[in-house]
C-alpha cells in the first residue's frame, strides 16, 4: 500500500445494508477512470512539463511571487508550497504570498513591505469572472501605476481560454497569458498548472508529485486496494444516518495545516448538496488537543476523525532536561519533540477511541513530492466516490450562484 489506514470504532467490511450502492458506486468510478474521463486525469498524463518549466523560470528571476486568487486557485498551490516552506519566516527563493481575501489592509501591508520593482504578478480565475480575483489585480494595478513600475513582464494571466472579464484585460495589457484547462473545476486543479506553477517557481518536484497522484490511480485498479483505501469513508456515509455529520481533518505537522484547508474546500463545495453532506473541519496537531479536544471528547458524538502523520524520523534531536526527578519536564529527558508529538497523537487516538468514537488513522511514509501527490489524489477519488454514494454531483456547486448576483446588486446600492 502507498499509504497505511488504520480505522477504530469503524466497521471493516461495507454493511450488507449498503453493499449495493457500494459496488454500483465503485464499478462507476473506477470505469471512469480507466476512461480517463475526470478532466484532471486527463490533464495528468497529457502534461506537457516543458510550458510549466519556462513559466517557473519567468518567475523565479523576481525576488517576490504575488498569486491573486482565491479557493481552488489558490488553496492548492499554497498547500505545495508550504511543504517547501516554515511556518515562522518566509523561507522560499522567491519569496511567495498568496494574496487570497479582499482585506485591503492586509494586501496594503504586504505592497508596502516588498521591492515591488522586483516582483511579479500571477493572477489566477478559471472562469475569469471571479470578482475577488479581479479587485484583487486592480488593487495590486494601482500600486504599480503609483510607484510607476510596468506591469508588462510582471504580471501573468493565467485563465480559460475565452472571452472574460479577466481575459480581455489581458488582451488589453498585453499580459503573458497560460491557459486554465476547461475540464477541471478550480477544487480539483491542484495537478494542473493551477498548482504546479507556484509550488515549481520555488523548487517542488512537479514531476514527482504528479507521478505520485498516477501512482495511486494504478494501485485501486485492483478491486482489493480500492476497498482497502475506500470501505472507511462508505462506512462514514453510512454513519450519517446515526446521526455522524462531522469529519475532523487532523495533521499532526505545521506543513501540512494548509492540506486540511485545501481538503475542507474539495470536501464542503463537492458534497454538500441537497439536503446532504457532512461537514469538514480543520484541525493540527498538537494545537488543537488545547483548543477543540475537550468538545470533541465531551460534546456531541456527531465526529468522524482522521489523524494524518508521518512514519517516525530516525534522526532526531533528544532534548536535555535532566533537572531533577519530581518535574514534570523528567519525562522529556532524552526523548525528541517527535517523540513527544507521537505521544500526543497516540494518546489523543486511544482517548478518543475510548469515547467509542469512529477513527482512521493515516501514515504515510514520508512528506515528500511523491506521498503528497498519492494522498491528495485519494482524497480526490475519495470526495467523488463519496458523491456518487451521496447522489450528488461532485463537480458543480450551484448554492453559492445567489450570493454572487447579490454582491453584485449590493455594490450597486453603494454607489
């Protein structure tokens, strides 16, 4: 297996009640993916590596990368980069920011604080009408016109190919375009250039990553691994009825907080339709043991958890807190913050598992290109075989259609 899985308080085999529905589901996916009829399996093995290398190149000659985008556009390459990236200073050559709201504060600080001479622009909108987007690149425009600095060479368009709002000012600006593909919704674009070009510009092995996501489209060929990575989350379907409408996201690493970000948006845009859905939420590890654990032990027994870490380093550094035998801090004495976070996790799952509440457990050998790639593709067949037992299409999101006609009507009302 790619990846280890390990379930508690979970049924091992899909309920007879359910089966059918199950090998109906299955039969279905797996048919498309052999087909290759998802857009992004599409996309995945008719790359052509060579555009995105002479993309990344433009843009690793700046000292700073601003993308422009939000959601799809922007959670996944974030989640890349921040494999390469820490938490406490921004360590990347170039320096990325994703510019992702429209908190003008925010965004005004960042303008202030970088050498906007040598900085470059990526504005990303698959549709090329998202309205963020688009006040996003005319706020970072003005600061350009106001220092008087070109926008030709810096700032690159990447959108589909027709006519949009986004498109024609790259016409008219004369801006480097790449295409967005067509066939593959902004969630679902982390394998596309969408993903690829920020976590390339700062030196993320794209090839690897995408060979990691073909990786595992191979292993569920065989039936037996499908149902080995797959049977949990149909039990988690099947748990709703019992009232389980919660799924708790839990890495147990800094890099990956933003994976449970990006997973909660593929999650909640796919799945939640008609009545249906179960609702994700983020966590980290050990943060969040001090912040949510005590409603997650003790309030409503309405979660499923999934606990994401990493095989144990081999290497580490033991501490040395050898002061005196009746401190709490003995217990630290030669062991390593790995150990002490494997601890917690280990004693977070047994807890939780104690209260009788369902678990899986995710392991994967390492955090690397390949890894990542396999995970983030599970989670892609898992969100979409999860629709297809839900009934409901896993590419569309039409709920939120209102809310943007009615920020358009209330921009009105302001002028």
């Amino acid at each position: 297996m790619i990846f280890l899985q390990e379930t508690f308080n979970l049924e091992k085999k899909v309920k007879k009640t359910q089966k059918q529905k199950y090998t109906k589901s299955k039969i279905k996916i797996l048919e498309l993916i052999k087909k290759k009829s998802f857009g992004f399996i599409q996309d995945l093995h008719q790359k052509d590596f060579s555009d995105i290398y002479q993309f990344s190149e433009k843009l690793q000659k700046f000292e700073n990368v601003l993308f422009l985008g939000t959601g799809g556009s922007s959670l996944g390459g974030k989640t890349l980069v921040s494999l390469m990236d820490n938490i406490f200073i921004n360590a990347t050559r170039p320096r990325v920011f994703f510019v992702e709201n429209i908190d003008s504060s925010s965004i005004h600080g960042l303008l202030q604080n970088v050498d906007l001479k040598n900085s470059a622009c990526v504005v990303t909108s698959k549709s090329g009408e998202t309205i963020e987007t688009i006040a996003q690149f005319f706020f970072v425009l003005n600061e350009f016109k106001k220092k008087k600095i070109s926008i030709k060479k810096r700032f690159f368009i990447i959108t589909e190919d027709k006519q949009s709002t986004l498109k024609e000012i790259q016409e008219s600006e004369n801006l480097d375009f790449y295409p967005h593909p067509i066939d593959i919704g902004g969630r679902y674009s982390v394998f596309s250039i969408v993903g690829l070009i920020p976590s390339k510009t700062i030196g993320f092995d794209i090839k690897r990553f995408c060979n990691g996501g073909k990786s595992f489209l191979k292993e569920i060929e065989n039936e037996n691994n499908f149902d080995y990575y797959f049977t949990p989350i149909s039990n988690l379907i099947d748990l709703k009825k019992k009232g389980v409408n919660m799924s708790i996201v839990m890495p147990y690493h800094d890099s990956l907080n933003n994976l449970s970000f990006w997973y909660r948006q593929l999650w909640a845009e796919s799945i939640g339709k008609k009545g249906k859905g179960i609702t994700p939420v983020n966590a980290l590890g050990t943060v969040d043991q001090h912040s949510q654990l005590q409603l997650y032990l003790d309030g409503p027994k309405d979660k499923f958890f999934t606990f994401i870490e990493k095989a144990r380093d081999k290497s580490v550094t033991k501490l040395d807190c050898h002061y005196s035998k009746s401190k709490t801090f003995q217990d630290l004495h030669q062991k390593s913050l790995e150990e002490l976070l494997n601890a917690e996790m280990n004693a977070t799952i047994k807890t939780i598992s104690n209260k009788k509440i369902p678990i899986r457990r995710i392991t994967l050998e390492s955090y690397n290109e390949k890894y990542i790639g396999s995970l983030m593709m599970f989670f892609f067949i898992e969100t979409i075989f999860s629709c297809f037992l839900l009934e409901v299409n896993p590419f569309d999101q039409p709920a939120v259609e209102e809310g943007k006609k009615l920020t358009k009507r209330f921009l009105k009302y302001n002028e």
